[in-house]
C-alpha cells in the first residue's frame, strides 16, 4: 500500500465519518428548526369558511362567529403574517359550557363507547379522518401533537381533545386564534357532541360514531 | 423521533367506497430512514477494519470483517424488533451506537495488531463476543419491557438491586482489585463490573423515588441568597447518596464511578424539582468530599498531583505517575488534524490504549477531525435521549430518560475529561468504544430503555394537515 493509497483512504473515512453525522442533522432538522408553516392565499380562508358552511349543520354560525377579524376587516386575512391581532369581538361571545342535563334537543354528547373516529370537514384535508381510541389528542403546529395543523392561524399547542369518564372533552391551551365548538369559542373545557363542527384555524372536524 | 414530518403522512389513494373518506396510514419512516442508517453504519464499519489491516498488516484480512458481518446480523435482529414492537421508536440511536461500537472494535482490533495478540487473547474477539451478548440482551429488554411504566413498579427493587451490586465487588471470594480499584467480580475466566449496570437501576431507583417525593422536596424550604433552600429533613437522600458516593471512593477506591453516581442523582433531583439549590449544595458537598480525600486518601491525591504537575520529570517517572497521562497526550498530539491513519500510529504506547485511554488512541489515528466526529456522535446520542425526555408523556418516563441520558454524558464528560487533563483522571469506561464487556452490556440496555421511551411517547402526528 502506498502512502498516498493510505492517505486518500483515511481522508474518505474521515469524511464518511462527517457524512453520517449530517445526514442525521439533517434528518432531525424539524425537532431544530421547528415545523414550517404553510402560508395560506388570502383567499383561501373565506373558502374554507364557505365549506365548512357546507359540511356541517350549525357551522354556518361557525363561520360568521368564528372569523371575527376576516368578516369585519378583510385586510386581515390578506396579511397573515400578523395572527397575533386579538379578534374583537371573541371575548363578548357568551360562554359556552352546557351544564349536564340542560341539552334538551341537539346530538347526544361523543363518549368513548359511541364515537370512533375524528373526520376533517373542511381544510386542506377535507374528508380525511382518524380513528379515535381513548388517548387523549393534541393539536397544534408543533410536530410533537397528535394532529399537526401547519398554518398560520393554530397556535404551537392549540387545543387538546380529552376523555373525562368516558366522555370526550375539547379544551383550549390558551391559542391565539381560539378554538371554536359549534360557533362558540371554548374558553374553558367543554363537552363535546356528536357530529358537531370544531373549528381550529381554517380546518374543521367532528366526532362521528 | 419525528425524522422527516415536513413530508405529510400519505393518505392512502383508495377511497372507502361510498363515504368519500380517506383512511390515514401512516408507513414506517422511521424504520425505514433506521434500515438506510444501519447500512451507511455497516459500510462504515467495515471499511474502518480494512484500513486498519491495510495500515498496520499491509494486506486484507476478511475474516476479520466476516466476524463483524456476525455483528451486523445481529443490530439488523434488533432493527427487526423494533419494527414489530417499537414503531414510533427513535431512528437514530440505534445507528449511532452500532457506528460507536464499530469503530471501537477496529481500534481494539488495531491495538491488538500492534500487541500480536490473536485468537482468545485478543480484545477484539472477547469484544466482539460481549458486543453480541450485550446486542441480544437489548433485543430481549426491547421486546419484554413493553411499557416502560412497568419499571415504576419496581423502584424499589432496582435501588435494592443497585446496593447488591455495588457491594459485590467488596465479597471476598468474588470481589477482585484490578490496578488498585476493587469494582470486578470474578466467575470463572470473566470478569465484570457490576457498577455499570448498576447505574440503570439507580436511574429507575431515583426516577420512582422523585416522582412520588419531588413535592417535599420542591414545595417547602428557606429562602437564601436568592435561592430557596431545601428543609433540613429534606436533605437525607441527598446526605445518603453523599455518603455512599465517599465510600465508593474510600472502599472501592474508584472517583469515576462515585461521582457517576452522585451526578446523577443530583441532575434528576434537580430536573424533578426544578431548583438550582441542589445543584449547589450537590456541587458544594462533591467538591469538599473531593478536597478532603484528596488530603486523606494517597490515591486520590496521587491524581491530583499527575493532574496539575504532570509533565514534571518525577511525577511522569514515579510509580503510578503521569507516564500514561503524558504519553496520551502525546499521541493526541502526534494525531494533529487529521491523524496517522488508521494502523499507522503508535497508539500501543500508552498503557490501556484499548480501553481507557480508546480516546486517546482515536486520536492519534483519526486526528481532530475524527475525534470531533466521535464527539458529535455522542452529542447526538445524548440530544436524542433528552428530546425523548423532554417529549415524555409521563413524569417518570421523562426522568428516566433523562437520567439514562446524562448518565452517557456525565460518564462521556468525566474520561474525556480525564484523558485530555481537563480534570483529574478517574477509571470510567467511554461508552460503546472502550473494551470492556460490562460497560458495553450497560450501555445497550440504556439504548434499548431510551428506544422504548421513544416508541411511547406519541412522537409520529397521527395526520398533519
């Protein structure tokens, strides 16, 4: 073996070596660098919005409530680089925490026993569902949820769909753009029904059996 | 954890019929990105074992890469299980410590050219040998322990566990002082060291025992010099686990471990509790345990002394002096930037080059650079473990990991440390690379621990929208 040989064998060990190592950075570069959000056209909401109008039955309230700052300013949704802007009117909206017992009409409340999936109805994902076992759920931008929502309107760690016995219970941590129950913006944990429209962002699910 | 989520999940083309709903399915990416690894590894592996024949015999040996095919069978076995019974699990740490362990056996291997040992004399066939067993064993912790809360269970029967092995060594019969350190039984033509393993029942130990006392010892205390200070009753685990640190030192006559242990237990009652004033008073103790030792115990002064005098002509020619300290330095420097070549160094010279001063013998042959890129692997080793942790969904999986991860580093940090003359020299194995059966079969039981953590915490998004 001549030096040179030796030499050029060392020198591709060396940098074997390396290669490894960045194809690892670079493999984990989302854990470093965190998701990238996907930028929304300024149309797009109003559609999404238009559809959820469409999917689901009360969700036409969804989408005038829920939308506060796209329905008064439409420059707001032009712009979305600034998410951060408090909607207004969100924190008139009564709160919505039905006590047990008072739901006289409406869809029975989403248990683990009689709902099984989680279904997208409107969003880049419409049609799209994922089988709910009795885990809890997150959702939110960061890669470590359950279900990730890339834009620019949900929060690192949106909201969190829960069980309390038996029952599934929709809780917002604290998002920017809340999170909306049939129209109604969750401000703390509420049971949630069957077949109902929960808005996050410009994506909308329901429970379904 | 999450390798590549920038890609969305594929939902599967074919809609159920009728609904117009898609069904998400999520392939295994992990495994897959793992499987590409492993190979890279392989390929790596084996090239680093023909250098170093071309280096130092001048011609290819394959048996030699034959046997560590062997090897290489056995870590795929291993990325077979996981896809059965880890799915989720972390993809990187299992190419990484195969990488680690690989290049240790071809510096072993290179180490035992120089010294002409062959056949059972060579440390690069017992090694070789521990490496299949310690594989095996991991295998075996990955598919027994499906839900690492089970080990919650167990918290105090590992502490317990972990008292009985560290006592071993001090039997009569069993016990063994091998260069003045007593840490070794001895059964039959095997010698081990039951200490590292039982630095994983400590982790469990401590992991259970903070997270059904941390509030005591969080909640209450006084508050001094901007710093609240634990209850004086609150400080028993703490003065126990002082104590038993001293005695390691005084009766086993061993820093690296006694300090193993207590750094351990001071980081996770630090991370359980959130509060810097057990690192102080952790800290604190250590040192003047340290200080005092080192005026009372010979040894322990003797380390000081190599340390901070060490290119003084006595000191490198005493008996038991810095002659070993020196000449690893000495390789490190003959190494420079990018090292002899694999084969081509003198790395033999250093007495242990093949199993506490491996650092040293890496970097004579792989200079800076290759040191470097050990080093980086070890970051990225250890980054996984703490991301594991730090993603855990229950308080005690989140110590543990983080225990069993800085474990890695601490013991990382202590012989590096030590082989560079950054602190005093204390007798630690360095993970995966060094010779020595016991540290190899600890270490994988962490990875196989830490892929398990990884597979429970829910790290794949069930959908990405």
């Amino acid at each position: 073996m001549s030096e040179l040989t030796l030499l050029i064998l060392q020198l591709a060990f060396l940098a074997l070596l390396w290669v490894f190592i960045f194809i690892i950075v670079y493999a984990m570069r989302s854990d470093l660098f965190g998701q990238r959000v996907r930028k929304l056209r300024s149309d797009a909401t109003p559609a999404a919005a238009g559809a959820t109008g469409a999917a689901g039955p009360g969700s036409a309230a969804a989408g005038a409530a829920a939308a506060p700052g796209g329905a008064q300013r439409p420059t707001a949704a032009a712009a979305p680089s600034t998410p951060a802007t408090p909607a207004p009117p969100a924190p008139k909206v009564p709160t919505f925490v039905p006590a047990p017992g008072t739901e006289l009409s409406g869809p029975p409340r989403a248990t683990t026993a009689n709902a099984g999936r989680l279904v997208i109805t409107s969003g880049p994902k419409n049609n799209s569902e994922i089988p709910l076992g009795t885990e809890p759920l997150t959702i939110g931008r960061s890669s470590d949820s359950s279900v990730v929502i890339r834009d620019d309107y949900t929060s690192t760690h949106h909201a969190r769909l829960m069980v309390w016995g038996e029952e599934w219970v929709i809780q917002d941590l604290d998002s920017t753009n809340g999170t909306f129950l049939d129209g109604q913006r969750v401000t703390s944990p509420v049971h949630v029904p069957l077949n109902t429209p929960i808005r996050i962002g410009a994506t909308s699910f329901e429970l379904r059996r | 954890m999450s390798a590549a989520p920038t890609a969305p999940v594929s939902s599967s083309p074919a809609p159920t019929p009728g609904k117009g709903i898609r069904r998400i399915r999520v392939p295994q990416k992990l495994r897959n990105l793992e499987l590409f690894l492993l190979l890279f590894v392989c390929a790596t592996n084996a090239f680093a074992v023909v250098i170093v024949q071309f280096g130092a015999l001048g011609y290819a040996d394959l048996t030699v890469v034959t046997l560590g095919a062997g090897l290489a069978v056995l870590v795929f076995a291993m990325h077979i299980a996981l896809r059965l019974v880890a799915t989720n699990a972390d993809p990187f740490i299992l190419p990484i410590a195969s990488l680690l362990n690989g290049i240790g056996i071809a510096v072993i291997y290179r180490i035992d050219i120089a010294e002409k040992l062959t056949g059972w004399e060579s440390t690069a066939l017992r090694q070789v040998v521990w490496t299949s067993v310690a594989v095996a064993l991991a295998i075996v912790v990955i598919v027994v322990i499906r839900n690492h809360r089970v080990l919650q269970r167990y918290t105090y029967v590992a502490g317990l566990a972990a008292g009985v092995l560290l006592l071993l060594p001090m039997l009569p019969v069993l016990g063994q002082e091998i260069n003045g350190a007593r840490v070794w039984i001895h059964v039959g033509a095997f010698s081990f060291q039951p200490g590292e393993v039982a630095k994983i029942a400590l982790a469990v130990f401590f992991a259970g025992y903070l997270v059904s006392r941390r509030d005591s010892l969080s909640m209450v205390g006084r508050r001094m010099l901007g710093l609240r200070f634990p209850r004086g009753r609150d400080l028993g685990p703490i003065l126990v686990l002082w104590a038993l640190s001293m005695a390691i030192i005084i009766f086993q006559r061993d820093l690296g471990t006694a300090l193993l242990y207590f750094g351990l237990f001071v980081v996770m009652i630090y991370v359980a509790t959130g509060r810097a004033s057990w690192v102080v008073l952790g800290v604190g103790l250590f040192l003047a345990g340290g200080v005092i030792a080192g005026q009372v115990l010979v040894y322990v002064n003797d380390r000081f002394t190599n340390w901070l005098d060490a290119f003084n002509p006595d000191i490198y020619d005493a008996q038991g002096g810095s002659y070993q300290l020196v000449q690893g330095l000495f390789g490190l420097a003959n190494g420079g930037l990018i090292g002899t070549g694999l084969g081509e160094g003198r790395p033999d010279i250093t007495p242990l080059a093949q199993s506490d001063y491996i650092i040293a013998s890496l970097g004579e042959e792989l200079g800076l650079a290759g040191l470097f890129a050990i080093f980086g692997l070890y970051l990225l080793f250890i980054s996984r473990g703490l991301r594991i942790s730090f993603a855990g969904q229950d308080d005690f999986g989140r110590l543990l990991g983080v225990g069993l991860s800085f474990t890695l580093a601490l013991q990382c940090f202590i012989v590096i440390g030590g082989v560079t003359r950054v602190i005093p020299l204390t007798g630690l194995t360095t993970p995966f690379l060094a010779a020595g059966g016991s540290s190899l079969v600890a270490n994988w039981i962490i990875v196989a621990l830490l892929l398990r953590l990884s597979d429970t915490v829910r790290n794949q998004p069930r959908l990405v929208i």
